[in-house]
C-alpha cells in the first residue's frame, strides 16, 4: 500500500507557481489577486478561506478576504458579486459554501462572471468542461486528478466508481474520469443513495472515489484487494481528546481499507490541500487570460 501525499504534492506544485509568478512579475506583469468571500461563522468554512489565503501568500499572490454576518441578504450578496465581477484588480474570486439557508446558491453561483469563476462551479465552465473546452475546472475533481497524474496511476481502461452526487464533486468528476485525457478514459458508474446494492458496485472499482461526506462510511468488504482509493470526506466528528475539540473524518474507514489499497489518501493531508492548489492554478489562469 502507497500513501498519496496531497500535502507534498500540493507543496511541489505551489513551488512551481511561485516561480511563474516571479516570472510574471519581472517581465512587468500583474501580480494575481484572489478574492475570498465568507459568510456567517461556520468553523470548517473560515478554515477552508484560511488555507486559501495562506496559499495564495506562497504562491506570491495578492488575496483579499470578504467576510459577513450570517445575516447578510441575498441582495446584499449579489451586489458584492457584482462588485467583484467589475473590479479590474480582481482576477478571480470564490464564494465559500455552503451559505446561510436563506441564500440561494445557485443564483449567487450563476451571478459570478465565468471569467472569474475560479471555483469552476458556473454552468458556463461545467459544460466547457462537459465538452473539452479550455475553462476553470472545479477544485476538488481537479486536485484528485492532478494527483493521480503525479502518482503515475494508470487510469486508462479502469473501472472507476464515484460515491455522491453532488455538483461541486461526484457528478464532475464522473465526467473527468470518463474524458479522454491523460487521466481519463475510465469506465465510470456514479453512485448515490438511491443506488440499489451499493457494495456491489464499489466492489467492482479499480479506482474508488468516495464523495459522499458520511464519515467512515466505506468499510473493508466494499473494497477490492489492489483498489486506488481517494477519499474526499471531511467530516467534523467530536473528539474530546483535541485541543479543537473535533477530529477531521474521511468517508473511508482507513485502518481497515488501506491494507487492501494499491494506493489511498489520508483524511486529512490527502485531497484536501490539491482542492486549494487547484484554486491556485486557476487564479494564475485567471489573471493570464485578462
Ligand atoms: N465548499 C466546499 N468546497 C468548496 C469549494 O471548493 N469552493 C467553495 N467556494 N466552497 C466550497
């Protein structure tokens, strides 16, 4: 069994930005800028901004933070998204999720210029993606695929199931398995909980990517000996014995799954920092394009 190091990996690759950024910078270009909006107090969110900021400062960029009261209306947002999409300093920005349940996600997400979407999460830079055209691709689907790469992990012909649904995690990267690319041209089956006999399929999977956010959920006789597993839960769970008072949970029971992996990623230090050099990658984009 081999460790995937998302964190070393994500260092190598913030090394290999700030050397862009430093040639950008002496031939007179424009310093990247991202802007990070966070609204409320939710504690896994402030952290989530925090990581993106501090990597925008190792990246050599500039970074802004935004931060609300959980009772900022969605009016009041929007007019800040607009804010952001006319400022001609800002090269991309993200809005943290979730939002408070009286904001509707979707309409802040479709406010967001696709030019500076560098979540990648606006219809427009989904079907780019959809349809292989050059475009922001969504951080975490991205981070596990530049992971992948990086591991020399053989994708091609494999079958790959993805546990979840969601918008911002199985449903992309369902679709960037199947792709032909580099990392690619698997057999993908997308599960979610309407799935029959869940077990069976994830049994079957070369390549096993839990995105569900049940902690633990993914237990040893749901795994194939030799399987790939990429493990993208990030469930606070109650840990008396932290200082913090929880303890940060993958979807995958890792004691008793890794021994039977070719390859696993540890929750935390697995896919979690790639999500934020994604972000990276996408703002120097941003800022190239402009
Ligand atoms: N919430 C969970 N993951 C993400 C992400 O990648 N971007 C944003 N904006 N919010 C998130």
């Amino acid at each position: 069994m081999q460790l995937i190091d998302g964190k070393a990996t994500a260092e190598a690759i913030k090394g290999e930005i700030a050397i862009e950024v430093k040639e950008i910078l002496a031939n007179g270009g424009k310093q990247p800028h991202l802007a990070a909006v966070l609204v409320g107090n939710d504690g896994g969110s402030r952290t989530y901004v925090n990581h993106k900021v501090k990597a925008c400062e190792q990246c050599g960029f500039k970074s802004t933070l935004l931060e609300f009261e959980e009772t900022i209306t969605e009016e009041e947002l929007l007019a800040v998204v607009d804010k952001l999409n006319k400022d001609e300093d800002i090269d991309g920005f993200i809005v943290q999720l979730p939002l408070p349940k009286h904001i509707d996600e979707t309409k802040v997400t479709l406010a967001i210029d696709p030019a500076k979407d560098v979540d990648g999460f606006h219809p427009e830079n989904l079907g780019r993606m959809m349809i292989g055209l050059p475009g922001f691709l969504p951080a975490t689907p991205y981070g596990i695929v530049q992971l992948l790469e990086r591991y020399g992990i053989e994708t091609s012909g494999k079958k790959c199931v993805v546990v979840g649904r969601s918008n911002i995690v199985g449903t992309p990267m369902s679709l960037l398995m199947s792709r032909n690319a580099k990392v690619g041209n698997c057999t993908v089956t997308l599960t979610h909980s309407r799935t029959a006999d869940l077990a069976a399929e994830t049994r079957e999977a070369d390549i096993l990517i839990a995105a569900l956010g049940k902690p633990e959920f993914v237990t040893a006789d749901m795994v194939k000996e030799g399987a790939v597993v990429i493990d993208v839960g990030t469930s606070r769970v109650k840990d008396d014995s932290k200082k913090s008072g929880f303890s940060l949970k993958g979807d995958v029971k890792f004691d008793e799954v890794s021994p039977k992996c070719s390859f696993i990623t540890p929750v935390p230090g697995g896919v979690g920092p790639m999500t934020v050099v994604t972000l990276m990658r996408n703002t120097l984009l941003a800022a190239k394009n402009r």
